[in-house]
C-alpha cells in the first residue's frame, strides 16, 4: 500500500505543516506502510498521477489545505484520501459559521462578531469599534475568521489595544471575528472515527506559560504544559467529548477532526473546529491518542485502510 502525505504549501504555517508531515509519516513507516511525502507546489499533481498513491493524506494547514479546495482537487483527481470532505471543511474552517452551525446544535459559544476589513474602512473604524466594545465588552478576543495556529490572535484587554489587534487579525485574512473572552480552562478534544461512529479522545488540557494560547505557545517546546487528561471533574469531561462529537457530526467532519473549548464552572463554550490537527511534537491529537492507549501510526494507518474502503 502506498500512502502520500502532503506537506508544507505557501501559507504561515508551511513550518507546521512540514513538521506534522514529516512526524506523520515516520508514524505510519513503523506500522510498515509505504509512505511519500510531497509539497503542494506546481510539481504536485504530476507527482500523483505518476506515483498514483493507494490513499493522500492532507496534511497542509491554512486556507490551501483547510478551506475545501484541496479536497476538491483530490477529488477531481478521483484520488482517497483521509480527512473532511470539501463542504465540511468549508464550513469549519469559517469560525463564524462553524459557530452558527454548532449554537444552532446545541452547543454554547461566544458572543461574536465577524467583519470584513471593508466595513471598518467604510463605516469608519472608531464607530465600528466602539460599537463592538459597548456590546461586547472587555476583555476581547481578537483573531482571523479564517485560519489556525494561533496566527494573528491577540487577546484584548483595553479598549487601546482593539485597533492593533485588529491589524494584526487583518495581516492574516480579510475578515476578524471579535469575541468576548471566556475566562476558564482550555481545553482540547480529538475526535476519531475508525469505522464504528466518531469517539472522543481524552481531552487535553492546555495551560501556556504567557497566559494566551498563540503560536509560539503552540509551536515551542516547554511554553505551554499540557495535562491529559484534563484537571476538569468527570461530568466536565463528559460534556466536553460529547460536545466535540456534536460538533464533528453537525459540520459533517470526517475521519479525524479536534475541536477547542473554554470549560467554566457552569458550561463548555465551543470556540473552533480543526479539520487537519497538527502532528508535531507539540500538537494535541497525538497526545490525546496516546493517553486513550492509541499510538499515532496505527490511528493513521486505521484511517488509510478505511479510506480504501
């Protein structure tokens, strides 16, 4: 069996996406699948009718591997692969709709609100903002609409840093959602499904040494600790993995996905759905199947063979 991982693209997380493509395929060599791992570049799509794997596994973050498009291409090509069909992805990878579609589910979210950098240039950026801040309050979460990894997530704490925090949303995409922050424990929840139904992993969670969850907290060794399985009480537990499986089930996720949460006293509020978790040494879907007694190879090669089916 011959299996091609795709790894890196041109997006800010091309340095992920290489190190979760490169972790990955290591996993599945030990369980003794043949493995490739290839770019997405102007080289790839000869590269795979020359090669013409068993199954592809996408492993590119960013909008070229996580907002539908590549699956559309793998499905063009008539090409399996493991992971969300294109629709899902679509729809998961824009965290206002995923917040809609999840909230009209059931599940607990944020009050939001998602704008184009357009209509702060035409409303005029200061009634803008203060309406969102008399609304919403503080302190605010700022981050890109569309994207992962923590990049251009700034956590708002006064009103004065609304503006540059909203730049820095903008150098990743043209829409920032702005949300009110939830104040409990992060947490994590990997969600698989080898062929019976989607069951929650572990949840893990995460605590960064700088108090936000951003990329270098995510991407640096020893910057943030992370407990698996969580210090939350067994019903929190319970709440947190049905919920990651109601929202698995409500985008139309496939194979794998992770969903992140703020547990409080009283609720579990869904904040994002991530159709291509990380891989890297540092990434939560493989911690959370190692504490549910899951090496990451054999999930992966699990998946491979279902894929096939």
């Amino acid at each position: 069996m011959s299996v091609v991982v795709l790894a890196g693209g041109l997006s800010a997380e091309r340095d992920v996406s290489l190190r979760s493509g490169r972790r990955l395929a290591e996993a599945l060599r030990a369980e003794g699948v043949e493995v490739l791992v290839m770019d997405l570049d102007a080289s790839l799509l000869p590269a795979l009718r020359a090669e013409n794997p068993d199954v592809v596994i996408p492993l590119i973050h960013g909008s070229a591997g996580e907002d539908g498009s590549l699956a559309d291409v793998l499905e063009a090509l008539e090409l399996p692969y493991v992971g969300s069909p294109s629709l899902a992805c679509r729809l998961a990878f824009d965290k206002a709709i995923a917040k809609g579609i999840v909230s009209d589910h059931g599940l607990q979210v944020a009050p939001s609100y998602s704008l184009p950098h357009e209509m702060f240039r035409d409303l005029g950026a200061t009634g803008v903002m203060a309406a969102i801040l008399d609304r919403l309050g503080l302190p605010l979460m700022v981050k890109p609409t569309r994207g992962g990894s923590a990049l251009g997530c700034t956590l708002v704490r006064e009103a004065s840093d609304l503006p540059p925090a909203l730049v820095a949303a903008f150098a990743y995409g043209d829409s920032a959602m702005v949300e009110a922050y939830v104040q409990g424990v992060e947490v994590a929840v990997s969600v698989v499904d080898l062929g019976s139904g989607p069951q929650a992993l572990p949840a893990v969670e995460i605590q960064p040494r700088s108090g936000v969850y951003d990329y270098a907290a995510r991407y640096t060794a020893g910057e943030t600790e992370f407990f698996v399985p969580a210090r939350i009480t067994a019903e929190q537990e319970q709440a947190c993995a049905a919920a990651a499986v109601t929202a698995h089930d409500a985008l139309g996720l496939r194979h794998w996905s992770r969903a992140d949460f703020i547990v409080t006293d009283n609720e579990v509020v869904f904040l994002e759905a991530n159709v291509a978790p990380g891989m890297t040494e540092t990434s939560l879907f493989p911690q959370a199947a190692s504490a549910a007694g899951m090496t990451l190879g054999k999930v992966a090669a699990s998946l491979v063979a279902l894929s096939r089916s």
